[in-house]
C-alpha cells in the first residue's frame, strides 16, 4: 500500500518508500476496511443469528430457502473448532500427529472438509425431509421488527462509509468500477 511516491517522502528504506501520498493512500485503505469490517464485525458479534434470518426473510423479502440454508450455515461454524479439536486429538492419540507441521495441517484440512460435506448433506436431507424446500409460502415464528438499536447501527455503519468515501475522493485514490 506505498502507491507512487509523491510529496514529501518520510522514509526510503530497500523498495520500501513512505510519502505523503502513501500515507494518504493507507488512510483511505483503512477507512475502506473499517467501513466494511466493523459493520460486519458488529452484525455478527451482536445479533443473533435467528434474529438476523428472520429480518432478512420478513423485512427484506429474501427467499426463505437461501435464509434458512444460510442460517443452518452459520450455525455449524461453530462446529468447526470443535471438530478441529477432535481431529487434532484422534490424530495424536492414533501416533500420526508427530509428523510434519504442513503435513498433518493438510491431513487435517482434508479430513475437516470431508466431515464437513457429510455433516452439510445429513442436514440438507432433514430439512427437506421437514418441508423446507417447498413451494408453499412459509409462515415465521416470531414477527421481526426493526428497532432503534438496528437504526443506530445502520447509521453508524453509514457514516463511516460516508467518511471513507470523502477521504477517498478528497486523497484521489476514488476508483469506481476499476477505472
């Protein structure tokens, strides 16, 4: 994230070349990122992930499939640690965990993403076993509404978007649509 060197240059050390227009560039890289993470990171640390999938489906229309498969999703992210951590425990307690540091990452990825496909097909037949594919509207157990705190949120969240692009267009790194 140097960009071209312009202004005054701070610091030149091998390829590296720090400037004013670097830092103006890193600036607005940062606020692009905040303005992106945080939002993200407070959506997903502060809400509920069936609070979420009922707004998504009552407020915003999505298709309750693609909801309810993403809401089955997040939730097995959770797994994940779990599964990795009786992986690493069924690996050393069987003698095949000394090896390479690469090599049992690898072995170990694989068997995750194998358990993983079993666990998502296991799930995918329930749900369509309970009606979850069909074509009949479906009705919500709880109503969802949109409360203040969610206002505040989205503010926040467009305030910093609006910031980032300020600083942007004003540093001269806007870049709409690759051009």
């Amino acid at each position: 994230l140097y960009g071209r060197a312009s202004g005054t240059v701070y610091l030149q050390w091998w390829a590296v070349e720090v400037s004013d227009g670097s830092l103006q560039l890193g600036l607005a890289t940062m606020l692009r990122i905040l303005a992106i993470g945080l939002p993200a990171v407070l959506l997903f640390i502060t809400i509920d992930p069936t609070d979420l999938a009922d707004g998504l489906a009552q407020l915003l229309h999505l298709p309750a499939r693609f909801v309810l498969g993403g809401l089955a999703g997040l939730r097995l992210v959770g797994l994940f640690a779990e599964d990795w951590r009786a992986l690493t425990l069924a690996r050393r307690a069987r003698g095949i965990a000394e090896s390479g540091a690469v090599r049992r990452m690898l072995g170990q990825s694989f068997a995750l993403f194998v358990l993983s496909i079993r666990r998502g097909s296991k799930l995918a037949t329930a749900m369509e076993a309970r009606g979850f594919g069909s074509p009949t509207p479906r009705t919500w157990a709880r109503p969802s509404v949109f409360r203040g705190r969610d206002w505040a949120a989205l503010g926040i969240a467009a305030l910093v978007a609006a910031v980032a692009v300020t600083v942007a267009v004003v540093v001269g790194s806007w870049n709409v649509l690759g051009r």
